[in-house]
C-alpha cells in the first residue's frame, strides 16, 4: 500500500513517519512534500477511523518549521460534516514542537 512504500504506520491514535536520509530534501531538512502527505493521511485516516470512505477534495499546508530526521507525528480533528463533504485540520510535530499545520476537505465515496 502507499502508506507502506513513504514509511507512514499508526502511533497514538494519529500517522507518524521515522524520517532518514532518504527523507531529506537537498538542504537536509524533511522534504515538504513527506509533510504534506504525513497530514492529508492522518486527517484521512481519522475520518476512516469513524467508518466513512473519502477521497481528499481539497488540502492547505502550512509549514511553519523545517522537520530533520527522526520521527513526525501528526494527529488530526474534525472541524464539520456535511453531505457530501468532511472538513479537517492536522498538525505535524516533531519533539512536542509544530512543524506544519492543514485544512483539509475531503469528499465522501
């Protein structure tokens, strides 16, 4: 699966990512894109949890820090649900300190 093949497994109720080398970007800092990916699949992950399928609509990151190696953890809430639709916010921590935070709007299937 694709959770497998980026290194993303279940902690503590949300999705971490144990960042290495392969996970750096050409400055040595977490690739940008591991940090989005590690917060759309948590927000994901919470609305599955509840039993609904969704396919992401729509994602905002905001990168406030830059990640190094080790683990990232990102836990996620829902804001409101629609219809039709599921809106998120996540945040991605390393350390106890906010590296990144999202919106997301998720489309139920």
């Amino acid at each position: 699966m694709f959770n497998d093949s980026v290194g993303l497994y279940e902690y503590q109720g949300g999705i971490a990512v144990d960042c290495d080398e392969d996970s750096l970007n050409q400055y040595g800092i977490v690739h940008g894109g591991l940090l989005s990916t590690l917060l759309d699949e948590s927000m994901g992950y919470l609305i599955l949890k509840k039993g609904t399928k969704v396919v992401t609509a729509q994602i905002s990151v905001q990168y406030i820090l830059p990640g190094k190696r080790g683990r990232i953890t990102s836990k996620a809430n829902m804001v409101r649900e629609g219809k039709d639709l599921i809106f998120m916010e996540a945040t991605a921590e390393q350390d106890g300190v906010t590296l990144a935070m999202a919106t997301g709007i998720y489309f139920k299937i």
